[in-house]
C-alpha cells in the first residue's frame, strides 16, 4: 500500500521527504496547474512502501493509503490521478522547496486550516 502527501503539503512543500526516498518517488510539477494544489506528490506505482519519507515531513502531511483520515480522503485519487494526468517531463524529483523547518505555531495553523485540528 503506498503512502500519501495530503494537501497539508500544500502551499508549504518542505523537501526532507524528497531528500530520504530511496527509489525517488517524490515529485513536485515543474509548472503550475490550476487542477492541482501547489504540493508534494508520491507516485503510487513507484513508492515501495518503505515508509522513510513520513517522520520527515514537519508538516505531518504523509500518511499510509489506508491511513489517510477521513478529511483527507479525495487527497488519495488527486495523488494517484496526477500521474495520469501529466507526462513524466511535468515533474521534477528536486522541487524547490517552498517553507522548510516550519514552526510548531505555523504547523498547528496550516493544520486548522485544512480542518484537521
């Protein structure tokens, strides 16, 4: 069962799950898309389960499929639908990051934000 990156990514897209994947199943899109949230995104066919990339996320923002809570739930078909969606040349496996080592107070805030408190 892969892992995936809910939308708690969004907007924040702290790289250290990038860094730690060891099959480099981590991507960010190289342009913007409306469809989509400006985020992480783990390619399920690719992601061998290990696991390695969750601890490292500030954001608390990776979970297992099966794990997922329920205010997340779409998060999994929007992860999975994004690599139909695009060729492999719209991602990149070295996003920029957008806010690394964030604060306790701005992660409770982005958590409260998506309603998930």
């Amino acid at each position: 069962m892969p892992w995936v990156i809910t939308r708690l990514c969004a907007d924040c897209q702290d790289t250290a799950c990038v860094k730690v994947c060891p099959v480099d199943c981590i991507y960010g899109l190289t342009s913007e898309d409306s469809n989509y949230r400006r985020q992480l995104f783990i390619h399920p066919d690719e992601c061998i389960n290990c696991s390695a990339c969750e601890p490292e996320c500030p954001w608390g923002a990776i979970f297992e499929e099966s794990e997922v809570p329920e205010i997340f739930k779409e998060d999994i078909e929007i992860n999975a639908n994004i690599f139909k969606d695009h060729n492999s040349q719209d991602f990149t496996t070295t996003p920029k990051p957008i806010k690394e080592n964030p604060t306790q107070e701005e992660i409770e805030a982005n958590k409260k934000k998506w309603g998930y408190v």
